[in-house]
C-alpha cells in the first residue's frame, strides 16, 4: 500500500485523477444538467441501474433488487441507496447506466439531445458513462501528462471498449486485449492477449525488462 501513494490514479471514469489521497485534478458535472439526464433516464423506464456518482458515494434508488445492489457494491466502495435520485444536491463525478439486458448501445441514443453538455459513451452493451461535456480518458491523461511533461510517445495505454478510443489518441504505444471491441483493434498499436490472462501485466512487465536491457547495452 505504501507503494501505491506514489501512483498516480486516474478513476471514476478518468474525470479525476489522484495521488498520495488527494485529488489532484478533478471535472464535475453540474447538478442541474445531471438532474436531467437523470429524469431523462428514469422515463425510459428499461429497469436498468442509474448509478450517480457525487465527490462522496455511488448513489442508486433504494428500490433496486438484491441482486442489482451486489453487482453496484462490486464495483464501488461507498455506496448509499435514496428515495429520489432527483433530489441530489451535489454536483455529479459521473452517472453510470448498467443494464443486464445489454441494451445500451440503443439506450444511448436517448442522450444525443445532452450531446453539446456532457460526454457520454456506450463503453459496452452493459454499460454507460456520462460525464461532464468534454471530460473522457484521453483528455484526463492529457491532463496527468501535463504534469509530469511526459509525451504520447513516452505513454502506454490498455483497453477492451469503446471508451477507450480517445485513451489511445493519447498514446503511440496503445494496446488493446484480444477480447476488445473491433474498433479498438483497429486503432491499437498492437493487440495482446485477453485481459484474462494477464496480458496487461505481461506487456508491462516485458516492456520494462526490454528497456532495462536497452540501458545495459
């Protein structure tokens, strides 16, 4: 753990980044602009989950099955139930959509009318995230990048969905798994095997031994 306070960490969809348990960088979406992504959602009536992320907790409706409640609780550590995800006061990290049915990449077409307030991406059939209007992967390690005055060619990305595709914009060395969307292949500088099997830890690993060897040399 001691280790890790000297990570930088970009989480929550990339809208933050953190180290040494202080948010270094942080793009809130606006609680009013939320509120009626929200209202928006909730008139679809799919029974999909609306997670809405605030600086403190995951928040979802107290009416969620069990079975909803486990799958929101493996993905997030604070996790508060409401009665009306409406009357939210603070502004929002993120708004998440699962939906076990695998219909988002037709559920998000709902949000084009937010198109020009907020950044939304269906990452997978599961899933989407919604975050403040121009906050995604790669604007947010541009920002990390910024800071440590490190260049695309000096950064190595992963990813497996359709919310990875801005990520390796930012990066010369981008790698998706084996079991990632066609379109991510096609941008990747190299496909790896599937996130299954170790692959990211793999390449890191390989990688850093190859230019250990190079420095030798």
């Amino acid at each position: 753990m001691e280790a890790a306070n000297g990570m930088w960490i970009l989480g929550d969809s990339a809208t933050r980044i953190k180290r040494a348990g202080t948010y270094v960088y942080e793009s809130l979406l606006p609680n009013k602009i939320g509120r009626q992504i929200i209202r928006q959602l909730e008139k679809l009536e799919l029974g999909h989950t609306i997670i809405a992320c605030t600086k403190t907790a995951a928040v979802v409706s107290e009416t969620i099955s069990d079975e909803k409640w486990a799958i929101v609780r493996g993905s997030y550590r604070q996790v508060e139930r409401v009665a009306d995800l409406t009357a939210i006061e603070d502004d929002f990290v993120k708004i998440t959509i699962h939906d076990p049915k695998l219909r988002c990449f037709e559920t998000v077409k709902s949000l084009e009318p937010f198109r020009d307030s907020v950044y939304f991406v269906a990452s997978e059939a599961a899933w989407i995230d919604i975050a403040n209007h121009g906050v995604h992967k790669g604007t947010t390690v541009e920002q990390l990048q910024r800071i440590l005055q490190v260049r695309p060619d000096e950064t190595m990305a992963f990813g497996d969905g359709y919310n990875d595709l801005e990520l390796f914009e930012q990066a010369d060395f981008s790698y998706a798994v084996s079991n990632a969307v066609p379109e991510l292949k096609a941008r990747a500088h190299a496909v790896i095997g599937s996130n299954d099997a170790d692959s990211v830890l793999q390449t890191i690993q390989r990688t850093i031994e190859e230019q250990a060897e190079i420095k030798i040399t």
